[in-house]
C-alpha cells in the first residue's frame, strides 16, 4: 500500500509490529544468556566449594561428575584414573552399574597421549581433526563403552592424572561455549583428586599421633596442634612449618631445610636456624647424588656422626664444599620428605642440646613429620604447576583468562554492577637488559618486578604473567580512579627499586595502563583491549607513566 494513501495508518502499525517483535527476539536472546551465566556461575560456585570440602574419595568425584553433566547438559560422565600403565574406571554416572566394569585403556594408547600433549579439553570432532591422532581398536573400543563427545585431561606436573569424558550432549554450541570452564573445572578436579590422598594420609597420620600421645603428653599435643593448623597449599607457610614442627619435636639449635628446585636436579636451602645464611648456600645436594637416593629409598631418618660425615660424602660423590660445611655445623641428623616415591625435601638437624642420642620415640615422630609435609608440599606443587608462570610465580596467562571471565560474570550479577579493574604492565626497554647482560639476568629482573608487585595488591586481587615482561593485575570492587592512583604507587616502587643482579646495579622503570568494567568495557575483551590501548599511550608518550583509558 503506497503510504501516502494510507490514511488508517496501517503502515505505521506494521512498523510498529516489526519493532516490537525484533525487541521481543533480542529480549529473549538476553533472557537466554543471563540463563545460561547464572548456571554457569552456579556451578562453578559448587566446585570451588567441593574442591574445599572434606568429602570421601568416591562422594567427591561423583558429585564432581553430577556437576559437569549438569553444567555441560550431557546425559553421562566417566571419570578414569591412570594406574600402573592403564586408565581404569574409578566413577561414571548416567550407565548400569555393571556396563564398566571391564574397561581398562593403556596409557600409551594413541588418543591418551594426544589428550596428554594437548593438556586442554578436546571434543570428539576436534579429536578427529589432529594430525597426530589415529582412530586404532583401541579407540573404537572406548567409544563403544564410553559414548564420548568430549575429553577433559586431569593433569600433574605433565603427567595424565586421569580422563573425564562426557557423552550425551545435543547442544552443540552450547557446548563450544563452556570449553574454557570445562578446562578451569579439570584444574580443579585435579587439586581435589590430589586432595583426596591427602585426607587418608591425614586420617593415618591422626591415629598414629593418637597412640603417642597416650605416652607423651605436652609436647605432643603442641605438635598435634601445629599439624592442624597447616594450610594444605599454603607453600610459603611450609617452609618454616618444618622447622617448627622439629622444634617441638627435639631440642635442637641447629637446622637446615631443604626444598626441591624447580629445576628438579637440586635441592635448595629454603630457611635455616642456628647456621649463617652464608654457610648454607655453599651445600649443593644434587637429586642424583647417592646420598640422597639411599635417604629417598629408605624413607627413614639417617643419624650420621660427625666424625664419619666427610667419609660417608666423600664415598656418595657429593660436593667437597657440602662435606665441609655438614662437618663444622655439626648437622648429624637428615630426614628426607618422599612423596609418590620422589623426594621433595630435606630436613637436616643438629645433634640435641642435652647431648644425649635421639630415641626411637623422638625418630619416628620426625618421620611422621616428614611423611605429612611431603605430602602437603607436593599437592601445593601440583596446584601451582597448573595455574603459576614458573619464573615469576604469578598465574598463567590461560587462568587469568578464565579468571577474568569469571569475575566479569560475577560483576554482572550484582544488583547494582560491581565495578572490576584491570591494570597492565610492561618494563620498558627490556629487550636492551637481555641483549646487554644475558637472559638470566633478564628473568632476575622479572623475579624482582613481580615481587614488587606483589607487595603493592591486596590477597583478593589476582596477579599474572601475560607475555614476556608484559604482566596483568585483576583488581575487584577497585573503580578506575582508585585503579590509577594504585598503579601510579606501583609505578614509583619499581622505579625507586635497584635491582642487583650478579651484583649488577641496574635502575629500571615500567608503564601502565589502566581500563575498569563496566564503565569503560562491556566484555573480557574489551577490557583487556582498554587496558591495552591505554598501556600503549604510556610507551608512546615516553615510559615509565600510567596512563587511563579513559585519557585522550
């Protein structure tokens, strides 16, 4: 109908139909997403709270896969643990009771090792897609008892923990969209299963203190409290929580623990009492020296008397300058801490100060110790190996990612939006310390940079690596005014800081940019994009400065 002729206004009510009905579609595409993110959010909330619980091995993984089908809309789970070579069925849901029970895959299966160098979730049609995957009898046979669409790895310290495959799901791009949860849940799953272990040695070692403290009273019931007290992840806690914990043991003035390097050739001295700091860092226990292997396959105290110490070094291979320093400290007693057959530290003591020999009581009280710790301090290894840049001991810049992506989700759930800043770093002219003073220098530097950081943020705030000498800082219920003015305090610290490598003195500075949510940035990336742009005008405009997003 020519509209100049209509004069019922018929055009007009059509057009007013057509944008009723486009709003009505973009209001139930809204309704849809904010759905889809209170689910989300809801599950993620019951598995930080189930990775913190205290639940039985089999309760856990069997609401962890309850959680993930509900999540995932899938129709069942399998959850499959790797043992002596194979990956057997420890839980499922959504299959009679007995249809698994026969399933048992090699770890050296083609698809296995595929999942373990990927080290990220995997759905089927992906799987097919990899160059290095080969559809093998294996394979076959697993589809046909599991029904998978996807693959989620459980890994530690590069080794496959285990496999949770879902099957079942008809919603396949909802299921592209979870991808990046899914990841962040197998990270937690893996802490939990290590967790797992934990608790059965805690419960082992509860009864044995029991059974002692009927025969000593005070100072056990001191060591009984401090095993308590101990955070399970906590590992700066852990270093001087070995010491204590000897302390209250035996009376003792000299000690020494060791820790293994993240290097995995060495063990370091972490922290001493009664020896000069000086002294300590002249010992150098080599992982493959024959010392520390027969302490790692004895598991048990090794008493060693002062005068047969040099000998007993000299016949291992160990270092001259370790002889020499074991002899004038006077360190007679050594406990290796052994985990999962690896030994992961080292407690060396001094004779007692009363003069007399350690008893049998004393002996395997300090073997419970180190039976515990080693334990604690390998699963905190294992939780930061997922999620912690190795050089800088910041976060990765894949759980930053996911991180961020939570936090955002959070922000929009509140009642009134819940502001978040974002801030980027970068060390200016960092390529010239490498190019001039070589790399290790360079990575002594970054070291330092993150540990001024790190005294600058809040313990709610998170702190990762992005790049290179590019870092990240997520700062919730932090505006971009506040933002900045934190920032501008990091800015001054690293440049008033003289960084000392190999006894260089080097003066270095670092830009900022600064971008907030939601006033600045809707979405993860254009959070990140803000901060970003605003971190180029801080070099573009002659370094060491902070700039806002918000700035022309």
């Amino acid at each position: 109908m020519d509209r100049k002729f209509d004069i019922f206004g018929t055009a007009k009510v059509r057009d007013a139909e057509n944008r009723l009905e486009a709003v009505t579609v973009k209001l139930d595409s809204a309704n849809k997403e904010l759905e889809k993110n209170k689910l989300e959010l809801s599950i993620l909330s019951k598995i930080f709270e189930l990775t913190a619980s205290a639940q039985g091995g089999n309760t856990l993984s069997e609401s962890f896969l309850n959680t993930l089908i509900e999540f995932a809309g899938a129709v069942n789970a399998v959850l499959l643990m790797a043992d002596a070579g194979n990956l057997t069925v420890k839980s499922f849901k959504g299959f009679p009771n007995d249809a698994l029970k026969q399933v048992k895959i090699s770890t050296a299966a083609n698809f296995v090792k595929v999942l373990q160098d990927k080290k990220d979730v995997v759905s089927r049609e992906e799987l097919y897609k990899l160059p290095e995957f080969v559809e093998d009898d294996v394979f076959v046979d697993m589809r046909f008892y599991l029904e998978p669409d996807v693959f989620i790895p459980l890994m530690c310290r590069g080794e496959l923990l285990g496999i949770i495959t879902l099957g079942g799901i008809s919603d396949k791009e909802r299921l592209n969209q979870s991808i990046g949860s899914l990841y962040l849940f197998g990270c937690y799953m893996s802490s939990a299963l290590s967790n797992e272990k934990l608790l059965s040695q805690r419960d082992f070692l509860s009864k044995e203190l029991s059974v002692a403290l009927e025969k000593k009273d005070a100072p056990l019931q001191r060591l009984n409290k401090a095993f308590a007290s101990l955070s399970l992840l906590d590992a700066e806690k852990l270093k001087s929580a070995a010491l204590r914990l000897a302390f209250e043991t035996v009376d003792v003035d000299k000690a020494i623990f060791f820790l293994r390097s993240e290097d995995e050739i060495s063990l370091v001295s972490m922290v001493s009492a009664g020896i000069p700091v000086l002294e300590t860092k002249k010992i150098l226990f080599e992982i493959d020296d024959d010392f520390i292997a027969k302490l790692r396959e004895n598991k048990k105290p090794v008493f060693l008397e002062a005068s047969r110490i040099h000998e007993t070094m000299t016949a291992c291979k160990c270092n001259q300058d370790t002889a020499s320093v074991l002899i004038e400290s006077g360190l007679v007693l050594y406990i290796p801490f052994v985990s999962n057959e690896r030994l992961v530290a080292l407690l060396a003591l001094g004779p007692k100060r009363s003069g007399e020999e350690f008893n049998s009581l004393e002996l395997e009280l300090l073997s419970l110790i180190a039976f515990h710790l080693a334990a604690v301090i390998d699963n905190a290894k294992l939780f930061e190996a997922g999620v912690l840049d190795g050089l800088t001991n910041t976060h990765t810049r894949r759980f930053f990612e996911h991180r961020l992506e939570y936090e955002l989700a959070v922000g929009m759930h509140y009642r009134t939006q819940r502001v978040l800043c974002l801030i980027m770093a970068d060390l200016d002219h960092f390529k010239n310390i490498n190019d001039t003073y070589g790399h290790q220098v360079g990575d002594q530097v970054l070291r330092d940079f993150a540990k001024i950081i790190f005294g600058n943020i809040r313990m709610t705030d998170m702190f990762a690596r992005y790049g290179g000498e590019e870092f990240v800082i997520i700062m919730p219920e932090v505006d971009l005014k506040e933002g900045g003015v934190i920032a501008r305090r990091m800015q001054q610290s690293v440049a008033s800081f003289t960084f000392l490598p190999r006894d260089l003195s080097l003066k270095i500075t670092a830009s900022f940019g600064v971008a907030s949510f939601p006033d600045f940035a809707k979405t993860k990336d254009e959070l990140i994009k803000a901060a970003d742009e605003a971190l180029y005008k801080s070099k573009e405009r002659g370094r060491n400065r902070v700039t806002l997003c918000n700035e022309k």
